[in-house]
C-alpha cells in the first residue's frame, strides 16, 4: 500500500513568499520577533526553552535552572492557570522565546504568553466523524515538537502536521496512515533529530503488522524518508523467531512513546511493545522471541536501519517496553550487593556511552552500551516475578515458569501488574547527584489466561469484544502484598546501580523532573504536586490541585524569573491506579497551572 507524501497548503506558500521578501510574522500579542528553532538549539537548548518531550533528546528530563532552589522552593505560588480541552490529558509544554505551545486532547494546540497566561492562538484540527468508532481514545497526545518557525504533532487520524508557531495556522500534513485501513493510536508526539520528525505510535491488532511503523519526515516539508517496521516479514531478520505465525497475523507491536537520539552516534533509541494476544501459547509457541516485541531498538537516522536490539522480556502478561531511554556518558561500577544481574567483562569504573533507565512496566532498571548494545547491568526495583534471570554475559532474559500460561483458564499472580511498576509517566536525571528518579508503583494482579476461539479473532470480533480480548487474559489489580502504599518514587545511581532513597506514600505518583536548583518535582494521581531534595528525597514543599497530575511538568524561564508548569486531568494509568487506593477522591478537570516565586 503506498501513501500521499503531503500537502502543501496555500498558507505556506504565502509564509514563504513574505520570507522571501524579508519580510517577518508577528503574532498580535507576542513581545518581539520570532527565533526560528534550528537543529543546534535542540542540541544545547537555552536554559529558559523546553524545546521537547524531555527538554533534550538525551531524555533526561533536567533544566539548569536554579533560582528556584531548596531554600526558597517553600514560597512557590501559583501564577496563572487555565482550563484545558476534555479529553484524556497527559499533556507537555513547549516553551520558546517566553511562548509556552501547549498540546490540549482532540488535537487543540494552544499558545500563550508563558508567564502571564495570555491567550495569543488556538489551532483546531478536524478529524472525520468516524474516527472515534475506529480508534479507541483517539485526540490523546503526550507532546509535540518544535522546528524553524513550526510546531508539529502526530494527529488522531494518522497524520504528522505542522502549524505556524507565529499565526497558528495550518503549513502542511502528511498522511502516516489510514486509520480505516491500517488504524494506530498516535498517543505521543515526535522529536526533531538531524532535521527529522521521529515518531512512534501504538498499533491495534485490528492495524495488522503495517501499522507498526516508525517514521521519519523532513522536518520542514513533512516528506516522508523513512519507515521501519517493528514487525518483520517473512524472509526479513527476525521472521523465524515467529515460528510459523502468519505474517498478517502478526499484531501490536508499538512504538507508542518518545523516541532518544544520539547525534554523535547518529543512533535513534525506541522501545516496543507487547504482541496481541499477550499470552504467547495463543500465538505459536511459548519458546519463541517474537521479534522486536519488548525491546530496545537502536536505528540508523539516515535510513532509519535497525542497527541493534536488545529484548527486555518475552512477554505474556501486557508488560510493554517503550519508555523512555535516557543517555548517559558514565562510570560503569555497578554493586553486587544491589545489582542483580552484572556483565562480568564489565571492568568496574570504565567509562562508557550508556542507555539506561526503566524501559517497561516491570520496573527493572537497565543499562545498555548504547553503541553496540551490549548489556552492562540490571537490577529490580518494585516487586517483580516474571523475570527469573539475566545471563550477565549474553543479556539473555530467562522468564520464570511459574507465571508463564500454556492454556485457558489458569490463573496466575503476577507483579507488577498490567499498569505497570513503571508506565509512561518518565523518570528524570540529574547531573548534579548522577542519579536517576523513577516514579513507580506498588501493584501486581490476579490473572486469568483466557479462552481461545471466536474471541481471538480480533479482526472479525464485533467492536465491543475487541477491546476486552485484544491482550488475550483478564486480571483484577491489587497492592503489593507487605505494603500500604501504592506510589514510590526511587533515586538510583547511574554508575552503580544502588539505590540512593525511596520515597512512598499511598497516591500513585507521575511524571518527574529535575532542576539545577537541586529538587525534584512530580505529582500524584490524587492531584497533590510536590518539589523534593535531589539528595534525600526529603518533601520541601507540596500543594494539592485538586484534580489528578496527568500531565509532564517542565520548568522555563521569561526575563530571567523562572516557572514551574504542570498539568491536571485524567488518565488510563492514574484511573487504575486510583483504584488500588479508592478512598482517595479527586478531581478529574483538565487545567494547566504554573508556579513562580512571589
């Protein structure tokens, strides 16, 4: 099946008329002229900017900014907030030049004066009317990116699209996908690397195995130049570890979070997830890989080649692996005495090129040679019980039997569960304490293989049954048994793997970020919103927002004073979580909120 490349809409060619003529945009209310966003800014962004998903394509999630720091981080006031669109929201500013982008549900960007709040655009998309019966949750997006003088996101209907960051209007879209043919869930935006729009999305079974793709496009034309699937072929690397799986029933392994880069290496970093069935007896055989579900893929930038992999997990459980993978130039030692799993040719101390954090929901802290693939070193953090062990000189994961299924009907605990110890909410480091902060939670699950049939005919199912059937097991959620507690948040060392502090409280927590001010700052799904020390993990100050923290909060600055933002509403993971603590009752408002010092 071949795909339009894009369209060019009139407004663009008026935009690149006035260029020509030296001419500039201006939008109404913005205080001075527009800087376009050039590959180097990305790079080394200004400290004032939030250019990305996680501020650097290193995915560490860390601004430098200080002035608000562990002395006065107690005198934090709210500044300004706004409502947001309804919808599901998981929503993270951009900031550039004092102009906060922020991307609403149902594909509504919105700009405004980012320290003041003042509204200066909105952007609508249009989706068809029959999106929503094709695609579950559709109008989420976690982020979207920003490049010369456009901001560009991945649509509810399967397109990439840029608008102008001055005018808000319509450049240009490029179909990735018809979503009546081969449906995806874009539930994140991209980033921008070498002048190239990286994005993943989650593929239904109902997408078949042409949906799970990752796509390259130029950045300012929307070109497509590169498409990889996560899925092989018959014939292609990777085909024999499906067994005799025919190729189109071949489903759901996505790339439904925010890719890394490398520019030295010139290597895109993504994660995976499940197959569809999860439960792998349902598929062709336990004993098989299922290439490239559950892994870490490192591709070519140019030609968007797979240059290694390394697979987390053979999954049977809907233990997905696409989180973020954070990299880091550092000392490998990692401790026996907390490090589970060691490559013994690690010599302790050598410095190395590394990708690490928590990729999946198991919640296993992993650290990988980011050129070569190489596995250095893992280890637990939450309770888990499917991973039996890794072989330290292979990398190789051994699943344990005891939580495997080979027919319908068993039942199994499993931890963590299916929301996971780690979801998509990400981990931040920091470079001050070298250490890694990963929100997780204490959860495993009762669950149920279930039976084979009609009910797996995912693509022949009525819509109603697709969704209860899709995973192939049913499951009810409970706390990890010996706690109280359903959020943690855990400071690991990067170099050697030790644990440096945990935080818990009864709330599950969310996304995290870290500052030059020496705090971490991360809410909760009972709307509370906090600033921790990076070095003990010590509460310095906390406020309650009255709806869940769904959002990724970022800071910036404007005129040289610095603000803290955050966003509210509602969420798949924050809902389950919820319900391992239901007298825990909070709001569910989608509202954006930003903090200053008085």
């Amino acid at each position: 099946m071949s795909y339009p490349l894009n369209r060019l809409s009139r407004g663009f060619a008026f935009f690149v008329i006035l260029i020509a003529c030296g001419l500039q945009l201006r939008a109404q209310d913005s205080p001075s002229s527009f800087v376009p966003v050039t590959d180097t800014m990305l790079e080394n962004p200004d400290p004032a900017d939030w250019l990305m998903w996680r501020r650097t394509q290193d995915g560490w999630g860390y601004s430098p900014l200080d002035e608000v720091d562990r002395e006065n981080v107690s005198e934090l006031t709210m500044v300004w907030s706004q409502d947001m669109v309804k919808g599901t929201q998981q929503g993270t500013p951009l900031v550039h030049d004092g102009i906060m982008y922020m991307p609403n549900p149902q594909d509504v960007i919105r700009a405004r004066n980012a320290a003041t709040g003042d509204a200066i655009w909105e952007y609508r998309r249009e989706v068809p009317q029959d999106l929503a019966a094709i695609i579950r949750d559709a109008g989420r997006t976690r982020n979207h990116a920003i490049y010369g003088n456009l901001i560009i996101s991945t649509s509810a209907d399967d397109y990439v699209f840029a608008v102008d960051a001055v005018s808000g209007k319509q450049v240009w879209e490029t179909l990735i996908l018809d979503f009546r043919v081969n449906p995806a869930l874009q539930s994140s935006g991209p980033i921008i690397a070498d002048g190239k729009i990286l994005s993943g999305r989650n593929c239904y079974a109902e997408g078949g195995p042409e949906a799970c793709v990752l796509t390259a496009h130029d950045a300012r034309t929307g070109q497509e130049l590169w498409r990889t699937r996560t899925i092989p072929r018959p014939g292609e690397p990777g085909d024999e570890s499906w067994g005799e799986v025919p190729f189109d029933r071949r489903w759901h392994v996505g790339t439904w979070m925010v890719p890394s880069y490398d520019p030295e290496l010139r290597l895109v970093y993504t994660g995976t997830s499940v197959t569809s069935p999860a439960p792998k007896y349902m598929l062709g055989a336990n004993d098989l890989q299922y290439l490239y579900h559950n892994s870490t893929l490192a591709l070519d930038i140019d030609t968007g080649e797979i240059v290694w992999y390394y697979q987390h997990v053979v999954d049977h459980w809907d233990l997905d692996h696409p989180y973020e993978r954070i990299l880091i130039d550092t000392a490998v030692a990692p401790d026996p005495e907390e490090v589970s799993w060691i490559n013994p040719g690690v010599r302790p101390g050598e410095r190395r090129q590394v990708l690490t954090g928590i990729p999946g929901k198991t919640g296993i802290v992993y650290t990988l040679d980011r050129k070569t693939g190489e596995f250095l070193w893992a280890r637990p953090t939450v309770t888990q019980n499917v991973v039996d062990n890794i072989d330290g000189a292979t990398g190789r994961v051994t699943v344990n039997p005891e939580v495997i299924f080979t027919a319908a009907g068993q039942q199994r605990l499993v931890c963590p569960n299916s929301g996971g110890g780690k979801n998509w909410p990400p981990g931040a480091y920091s470079p001050m304490t070298h250490a890694m902060y990963f929100p997780l939670q204490n959860a495993c699950m009762s669950m149920t293989s279930s039976e084979p049939g009609p009910t797996f005919d995912f693509l022949d199912a009525p819509p109603g049954t697709r969704q209860q059937s899709r995973y192939g097991f049913s499951s009810h959620a409970q706390i990890t048994p010996g706690t109280k507690n359903v959020g943690r948040i855990e400071a690991v060392s990067v170099e050697t793997g030790g644990t440096l502090w945990r935080y818990e409280q009864r709330a599950a927590v969310t996304a995290l970020l870290t500052t030059g001010g020496g705090l971490v700052f991360g809410g909760d799904s009972n709307g509370g919103f906090r600033a921790l020390d990076q070095d003990t993990g010590k509460v310095l100050w906390e406020v309650n927002l009255g709806s869940g923290v769904t959002g990724h909060p970022v800071t910036y600055s404007v005129d040289g004073k610095q603000y803290v933002a955050v966003s509210t509403g509602v969420s798949v993971v924050t809902a389950i979580a919820g319900m391992l603590a239901p007298e825990l009752s909070t709001g569910v408002d989608n509202t954006l909120v930003v903090f200053a010092l008085p």
